[in-house]
C-alpha cells in the first residue's frame, strides 16, 4: 500500500496542535454531538448527510462526509485525518486542513507533483488544473501509478480559506476506482468550509 504526504511541510503536528476527528451519525444542524470529547458540533453544515454516509469533522475545522463504518485514523501530514474502508485497506479518503503554505496554491502543488512523479514507477496524470471550490480558487489533482500489486488511481482537491489549506483526497487500486470515485465526489459535494 502506498501512502501519499499532500501538504508540506512534513511536521505531522506545526506548532504542536492536536487534531481531533469526530463522527456524526445525523447532521450536526439537527443537534448531533461528536462522537468523541471535544468541541461542539459545527453549526455550519446544513445539508443533511447522504444516505450511507457519516458525518465527519477534522484538522482545521473541515466538515465533510464519508462512508459509515470506515475507520478513521490520523494520517501522515500535517493537519490530515484517513478513513480506511474496513473491507480492503487499499481503499481510503483523506480529508483534513492546515496552515497555508507560503507558496502559491498553484505552485506548491506543481513542485509536490514533480516530486511525487519522479518517485513513482509508470506515473499518469489525469489532470492537474485550477478549478473553483465555494467561490476560491481550487487545485484539483487526478493520477495514476503503478505499485507491488497492480496500479494506484488518486484524486484530490486542494483550496484555501482564511489562511487554511484544505484538502479531500481518494485512492484505490485502479480496478476499484469506479467505485471509489463517487465516494469523493459525495466529500465534495457535503464539505465545508
């Protein structure tokens, strides 16, 4: 199994901030409570959770949605949490927020990018383009490559609000991304900020 860092700088906690997770089994409008210590329900995400879906809140205040019953664990990086899907560890989202890197969005991504593919063996990108996200400007990532059982597909969406960089983030093996893929486009879909 590969992993993938998506932000830099690579200190997993800047400035020793915890992050926790919390899960939500209805919509934290409806008056749900995480399901761990911690702060309250954002009051922010008004839409109600897709059917099959949980609600989840992470580093850097992101709300957003995943699949009920995957486990969530820290992840590598700064400010990022993994839900791993409980029936093939090869399958998984990250989701998460950090301080803005001083580089532009653009460009940090670019230079990660070219550091990520000259590591990586058969490496193909999809895309790798701007787009807009809640009304900012958003980069969003698409690839592919190989790894010791087979191929990889990757897609990810980076954007910044209020000096956070917030990322969602979906990888399977290739043969299992057409399924894997409607379960990003849900996190885009029910994501906040």
């Amino acid at each position: 199994m590969g992993t993938v860092l998506l932000n830099a700088p690579k200190d997993p906690d800047p400035g020793g901030l915890a992050f926790p997770s919390y899960v939500y089994t209805q919509s934290p409008s409806a008056g749900a409570q995480p399901s761990e210590t911690g702060a309250p329900s954002p009051s922010r995400v008004a839409m109600p959770v897709p059917e099959g879906f949980a609600r989840v809140a992470g580093p850097g205040g992101i709300v957003t949605t995943i699949p009920v019953g995957w486990l969530v664990t820290r992840s590598s990086g700064p400010g990022a949490m993994q839900a791993t899907d409980p029936a093939d560890p090869n399958r998984y989202v990250r989701y998460g927020g950090a301080p803005v890197p001083s580089t532009d969005l653009v460009e940090s991504h670019v230079d990660y990018e070219r550091t990520y593919s000259a590591t990586r063996k058969n490496f193909l990108r999809y895309s790798l383009g701007t787009t807009t996200y809640h009304g900012v400007q958003a980069l969003d990532w698409d690839f592919e490559h190989d790894v010791p059982d087979g191929k990889r597909r990757a897609h990810s969406m980076y954007w910044r609000v209020n000096g956070i960089e917030y990322f969602l983030y979906a990888s399977s093996t290739t043969p299992r991304w057409p399924e894997t893929l409607p379960i990003f486009h849900t996190m885009i879909d029910n994501t906040t900020p």
